[in-house]
C-alpha cells in the first residue's frame, strides 16, 4: 500500500494544503470510516501518515481503522504525535534534563546539538505573579522587576 495514493489537495484562500484522506480508506474497502469515533479517526489519519512499511505497516493500519469497543487481547498503536504540550510543571523538568544531557555530551567530546526532541515541542509556562506592591503609580513595575529577580534562572534556561 502506497500512503501517497490517500493524499488529496485543499485550497484554503489561496494556499494548497496536501492531506492524508482517511476517506479513501472507506472508498476501497479497507475499513469503514464513517462509523469510528472521531478520536480513532486521528489515530487511523496518524497511522496513515506515517506509514513506511517498516514500524508503522498496512496491517496496523487496517487493523486500528477495523476498531472495536473491546479486543480479545490489548492491541498496541505505533502513535506518533506531530507536536507535543508541555506544561511547566513537567516541561521545566524535561528541559533541565536535556540541557543536563547536552552537557554531558560536551564533556564527552560529542556533538550537544544531536540532543533535541524527535517532534516540536511546546512549553506553557503559566504560573501566578505575587502582588509586593500596591497602590502607587508605579507598582506595576515593581511587581514585574520582583518577578523577574524571582523567576530569571528559569526564564532564562526556558528561553
């Protein structure tokens, strides 16, 4: 199965965006679209993307394109996010332990550029400001210069 065969093109405005068409699927009778929940549809459009024959075949993608509320046995779904969320909570952590990893990379006398996340990934960083000062013209800088004295080792290993 050739996964360019499911590609289609869509105009929106005046761009071209190419797309994997899980509809086709339905049109050759490999699985029946129409009736899967729109979250096994992500996942049969995922598969479909990336297809290669090798970690992600045409027998997983039929078979998760075939779903069933219940499996005899559990079914394993070789998934591959095009982008992940982090929030801060756990983000600042994998970010430490990159930067922990390139490091020691340098020290070994290795390339610290080859340590870097296989998909993009996205830090939310959200967290409350403390109010220090009130009431006066300026306490709106106040409070973001407190901010940034508390917080500039983290904003700056973030950034």
């Amino acid at each position: 199965m050739d996964k360019q065969e499911f590609v289609t093109t869509i105009t929106s405005g005046k761009q071209d965006y190419a797309i994997y068409d899980i509809g086709r699927l339905e049109k050759k009778d490999l699985a029946q679209i129409s009736r899967l929940p729109y979250s096994i549809r992500v996942l049969v459009e995922n598969l479909l993307r990336k297809l290669d024959g090798d970690i992600v075949t045409k027998n997983d993608l039929v078979h998760i394109a075939g779903w069933q509320k219940q499996y005899a046995v559990p079914v394993e779904i070789p998934f591959y996010p095009a982008r992940v969320l982090l929030q801060d909570f756990t983000g600042v952590p994998a970010i430490v332990d990159l930067a922990a990893m390139r490091d020691t990379m340098a020290q070994m006398g290795g390339d610290s550029e080859k340590i870097n996340p296989l998909v993009p990934v996205d830090l939310i960083v959200d967290h409350s400001v403390q109010v220090d000062f009130h009431g006066t013209a300026d306490c709106q800088q106040q409070n973001v210069t407190r901010e940034y004295d508390r917080n500039t080792e983290c904003y700056m290993l973030s950034k």
